[in-house]
C-alpha cells in the first residue's frame, strides 16, 4: 500500500510539472480577458515582485550561465505576465478609477500615493528614470554582451569540437567525455543565442510600459471628464496616480529580472556564485581597503563636507582592511606550519643519505618514466589539483583498449636539472622524447589550415611536429576560429607521452607482460592456452611474435585468432626439434589478422588505394633481400626516394600511405622502410581479405628497368 501511495504521489507530481507550463499560459491568457477584482491584482502584482526577486537570486548563486538554461524562456513567460498584469489594472482603473485611490488595488494604491508622495508629477518622472535605466543602460547592456557572447560561441564551436576529437583521439577522454562536451558546447550556442533574442523582450517591454501609460492616462482623462462628470484637475490626479502605481508596480519587478538578465550573461564561468566573485576580488587586497579609507577621510575632514558620512565609512575600510590583514597573516602562518614537516622529511631523508649504502640504495630502472621541472610539479601533484595524472591514468587505460595489453606505470619525479618547463620521457632510463609545457598558457598547434597567425612563442608540437604557437588564455577563442587546435599544457605533455606509448609499443611488451597478457586470457578461456606455453612455443618465441606485430602498428587484441595460429603451424615448423622462426609465425599471424589490419588502414568497405611496385623491381628485391644480402647503396637510396615520394602523394590525398607488395619480400621491406618512412606500412598482398577492392594509385620503380 505504501509502496502504491509513493508512486501515486510521484505519478502527480510528474504531471503537476507536465501541466505548469500550459496552466501558466491559461491563466494570462484570462487575464487579459476576464476582468480580475482588485483583490486578485493584488495577489498577482505580489506574484510578480516576487518572482522576480528569485529569478534575481537565482542568477547571483549560479556558478556557470548553463546553470541557469532556463532563463530565456522565464525571461518570456515574465514579460508576459507583466504585460498581461498591465492590461487587466488598465481596464480596472478605467472602469473604476472614479471611485478612489484604491480602486484598482492596494498594491497599485501603495506605489502610487507612498512610494511618490501622492505627487504625479513626481511619479512621472520616477516611472521615466525606471525606464531609461532599465531600457537604456541594463537591457542594452546585456543584450550587447549576449549578442557578441553568441557569435564568440558559434564561431569558436569548430575549435572546440576539434579539441575534443584530439583528446579522443589521443586517448584522454572517453566516448561518453566526448559527448559531455559536445553536447555543452551546443548547450551554450543555444543559450548565447537565446539570451540574445530573449532581450528584446525586455526592450519591447519598456517601450510598451510607457505607451500603455500614456494611454492609460488620456483614457483617464476621457472617461472620468465625459462619463463621471469629473473636474479636469480631479481626473488627472486620480487617473495619473493610478496609472503611475501601475507603472511602477510593473518596472520595479522588470528592472529586476533585467538585471538578473545582465547577471547571467556578464559573469565568467569559475566555481564560484557571483556574490562569492566579487566579495574575493574586491576585498581580497588591504592595502586597496586602506587607500580608499585614506581616501575618505581626507575628503571627510575638508570643510562643509558631510564628516559624519564620510569619517564614519573611512573607519569602517580601515577596520575591514585590518580583519582582512589578519585573516591573510593567520593564512600564512598556518602554511608555514604545514611546511615544518615537509622539511623535517627531507632532513630524514638527508641524515639516510648520510649512512652506509646497502642493497636498497640500488635503484631499479623503471620501463616507462616521465620527468619534470619544477613548473610543471603542480600538473603531477595532487593536492594541487594536477589534471595530468588523471589523464595518465585514462591514457594507460585507452591503450590497453586500443593495443592490447596494459603498458607499465608511468613513474614521475621531478628533475632540477631540467628547464622549470620541460619535460623529458624516459623508457627503461633512456631518453625517447623531451618537450616542453608552459603552465597557464595554451598551445595553439596549426594542422594545417590555419587562417591568421598569433601573438606569441613560436614552437613546435612535441608529438606530431607541427607548427606551434603558445598563447595565453585571451586569445583561445580567436585561436580556435582561425583554425587551430587550441590544448593546455597537461594535454600537450598526455598527448606526447601517448604518441612514444604507441610507437615503442614493442619495447614496453616484456615478459612480464607477457605473462600477465597470458594470465588474463587463461581466465576467459583455460582450454585456449593451455597447451600453448611451453608445450607449442617457448613463451620467448610468444614474446618476439607478438613485439614484431607491436613493432608495426598491428594490436594484439584478437589473442584467440593469434592463438589458434600458433597452435596450429607451431609444431610443424619444429617438427624436427628446431625453434619456430618468429619472423615465419609472424607472417602466418598477420594474414589471420589480415581483416582487422586492413580494416585498421582503410575504415569500412570502400576500396583501397594503396602503393604498388614495378614487377621488375619487385624480382630484384626478392631476389636480394631472400638471399639475405643488403640492397646496393643505389637502389636503397632510390627505392626510399620512390617511397618518400609516392607516400607524400598519398598523404596529400588523403590516403594513408600503405605500400603493397608480395609476401616474400613484405617482411624485409618493411624492416628497412621503417627505419627512414615510419608513417609508410608495407602490406602483402596475401593479407587483404578477398572482399575488399585494391586501386593502385601509384607505382614504384616504373622506370627503373
């Protein structure tokens, strides 16, 4: 029964939010055409005051505009429903204006006799100075800022989303991140763009205020002379005090919700609510309060100045600069007495390092390291908020997806040997790759269609090698619609350390990897491997076929595929007691792996277009590489020149740069390309699937004969 009461109650509240909206709609809609009694005006004027101080507060303890997505159209509804109030307290005062000042309300009647003194002319001009700061100033204002707010953000949106197919792509987020983000960026084109068209309900509002005001008064004026038999001076004093009541019980609220308005899009996205902004960064400086108390008070001791006001706000900044003073100094102390025992480590460590040396002074080389100066400690360390570990962490486990096994731990330590920002990245001790990560700039790294250049250090992408130029946080955004892909500094380091992971795969597969990988496998499948080690190959020959498929970029994911493989022509390659040859079981390998492999060049169905040989020169290279001879030194430095060539050509295509050749000469082609041509892979012929159509586009040696 409880458990029925709870969905009941769930199921109506559902529909109680399905229904607000079209109730809302309904009920402006009756009042502007049903005639509402003074008692009701009341209740809705209320309403609206009321509404409009949360919308208010609302947009002050907001910390990023898409907090608050809904503005645009509660800035509609309570334009609306202002207006809507206009029209119902116009036909009230018109029809019973005559009556007293309190014929359209107590509301109306208070706004008009005690917020202006009863005057009119007094309340003229108050509704005025209402409407020009309103449509003049705030509404202006923020719609300007939404306007360029929109165009900023559709124009940056390229930018973006090519930073975030980077990061895809490299490994630092997931699909799911991705979508977050693309999504966000949408969120805020949306939302810039309407907040720019929602403004202009605000502006129509103030010029409408003022029309049905005039209106409203000549109607007065009309009806309380010509049907009421009323005196000219008693309808303009009646009608007007009522009309301006009911202009200022409208403006109030719509200055408010206009300045919500100015709030939401002038506010820079941070963790913080607007309020917390401005009391951090106004009162964070004492010697700013003291300045402005010396200030004051000199301007509060010349004489016939008002000294009470002035000598009075003085001692107030005085006091407060001394309480935020102190609050700095208590602050600083106890980071002072946080670093005590900081220092007390490193004297232990000092006083070790002092002592006799033993075995556990010797220090084990790590597989794979990553070093840094001391800029860059805060991207490494935690409790500084150091993006670069965690996207480490992803990093590893996007590879492991990707290749196949799980890459060592990245071992970071700082180095004061190295510039404070540069880093460098170490496999097995030695140095593979070394850039360099400026903390609090971006680098802003031009693929090639970059449209305008940029103010700042010209470099070059660590990774890649590509044109670079590190800017700082002001020129992002016209970074990104000039075409460049615009990443930070962990990025840039994430994104380095990934692309040597990739490309010495094959180095940081070792035996323990091995048996790890072998582990894994035995516990999805135990029949799959358990007669492959050591009773069909040696677990040596398993770790030099699957580092000759890492060496050339093919993963290793499909180990029941690879498996079958070896326990297949394993024992007859060492059917008279010899070793397999790894180069052989490889071969046998890549053709099992030939769909993925093609599928990993050439993505779908499509046809091919790929590099071939000259037949001709294809039979000399059988000829002297099966022999186990070195090319001349001729035809090696024209065949790379050939290859250099015909892969720019097919770069400039937009094809990958695969070289197809026969199967005996495949292998050791590919080991003396790689070593000049790393973006060049070498297919066999024997490994494209039999559904997949090969265009030559490009042959080699041509005219070699």
């Amino acid at each position: 029964m409880n458990a029925f009461l709870s969905a009941f109650r769930a199921h109506g509240a559902s529909n109680a939010r399905l229904i607000a909206g079209p109730l809302l709609i309904v009920m402006v809609l009756a009042m502007m055409v049903l005639p509402l009694p003074p008692f009701l005006l009341d209740m809705f004027f209320t309403f609206n005051i009321a509404l409009a101080i949360m919308v208010l507060l609302v947009a002050m303890f907001t910390t990023k505009p898409l907090d608050f997505a809904a503005f645009p159209s509660v800035l509609l509804f309570a334009t609306l429903l202002r207006l809507s109030l206009n029209v119902a307290s116009t036909r009230v005062i018109l029809l019973h204006g005559h009556t007293g000042p309190d014929a359209a309300g107590q509301v109306i009647e208070a706004f008009g006799h005690f917020l202006v003194g009863g005057n009119f002319a007094v309340g003229i001009v108050v509704f005025l100075i209402l409407i020009v700061i309103n449509f003049m100033v705030i509404t202006k204002g923020a719609g300007r800022i939404a306007e360029v707010g929109a165009r900023f953000t559709l124009d940056a949106m390229p930018g973006k989303q090519m930073a975030i197919d980077a990061d895809l792509n490299a490994g630092l987020i997931g699909e799911e991140e991705a979508r977050n983000r693309r999504r966000t960026i949408a969120e805020e084109a949306d939302f810039y763009g309407s907040m720019d068209g929602a403004s202009k309900f605000v502006r129509g509002d103030a010029v409408a205020g003022l029309i049905i005001m005039a209106i409203t008064i000549v109607g007065g004026l009309i009806v309380g002379i010509m049907q009421h038999g009323m005196s000219a001076g008693d309808a303009a004093t009646t009608y007007t005090l009522l009309t301006i009541g009911d202009g200022l019980v409208g403006q109030i609220p719509a200055l408010v919700i206009s300045t919500a308005a100015g709030v939401v899009v002038s506010r820079v996205a941070t963790d913080t609510d607007i309020g917390q902004q401005m009391a951090s960064q106004l009162f964070s400086n004492p010697s700013v309060i003291f300045i402005t108390a010396g200030v004051l008070g000199l301007i509060g001791i010349i004489p016939n100045m008002p000294h009470f006001a002035f000598l009075t706000l003085a001692l107030g900044m005085a006091a407060l600069g001394q309480a935020v003073r102190k609050r700095q100094l208590a602050a600083a102390a106890a980071a002072e007495d946080q670093a005590q025992p900081q220092a007390a480590a490193a004297a232990e460590v000092a006083t070790a390092a002092a002592a006799e040396a033993s075995w556990d002074d010797v220090a084990m080389v790590d597989p794979l390291g990553l070093e840094v100066g001391y800029r860059l400690i805060p991207l490494v360390d935690m409790t500084q908020g150091g993006e670069l570990l965690q996207r480490i962490r992803s990093l590893r486990k996007k590879f492991a997806q990707d290749v196949g096994f799980l890459p060592p731990v990245v071992h970071i330590r700082d180095n004061l040997e190295l510039k404070p920002a540069e880093y460098r990245i170490l496999l097995s001790g030695v140095e593979v790759g070394r850039g360099e990560a400026t903390p609090g700039m971006w680098l802003a790294i031009d693929p090639g269609g970059a449209s305008a250049p940029l103010q700042g250090t010209t470099t070059t992408d660590p990774a890649f090698g590509l044109p670079a130029v590190w800017i700082d946080e002001s020129q992002r955004d016209m970074a990104q619609m000039a075409g460049y892909t615009v990443v930070d500094a962990s990025t840039v380091a994430a994104t380095h350390l990934n692309h040597l992971m990739h490309r010495h795969a094959a180095e940081l597969f070792g035996r323990t990897e091995v048996q790890q990988l072998i582990e894994r496998i035995t516990k999805d499948a135990p029949k799959l491997t358990e007669d492959l080690v050591p009773k069909t190959v040696t677990l040596t020959t398993l770790q030099k076929v699957l580092q000759g498929l890492l060496l050339e970029n093919v993963p290793i994911r499909d180990m029941r595929s690879i498996i079958d493989v070896l326990s297949e022509h394993a024992p007859r390659l060492s059917a008279n007691g010899a070793t397999p040859d790894p180069q052989e079981l490889i071969a046998l390998v890549r053709r099992a792996l030939g769909r993925s492999i093609t599928q990993q060049l050439f993505p779908g169905h499509g046809e091919m277009r790929v590099i071939a040989l000259d037949a001709h020169l294809e039979r000399v290279l059988t000829q002297a590489m099966g022999a186990g001879g070195a090319l001349e030194p001729g035809l090696a430095e024209s065949l790379l020149r050939e290859a250099e060539t015909a892969a720019q050509k097919q770069e400039a295509a937009g094809d990958p740069a695969v070289l197809m050749v026969s199967q005996p000469v495949r292998a050791s082609l590919s080991r003396f390309l790689r070593l000049h041509l790393p973006q060049l892979t070498v297919l066999a012929n024997a490994e494209v699937p039999d559904d997949r159509s090969i265009r030559v586009t490009a042959v080699m040696g041509g005219n070699s004969r």
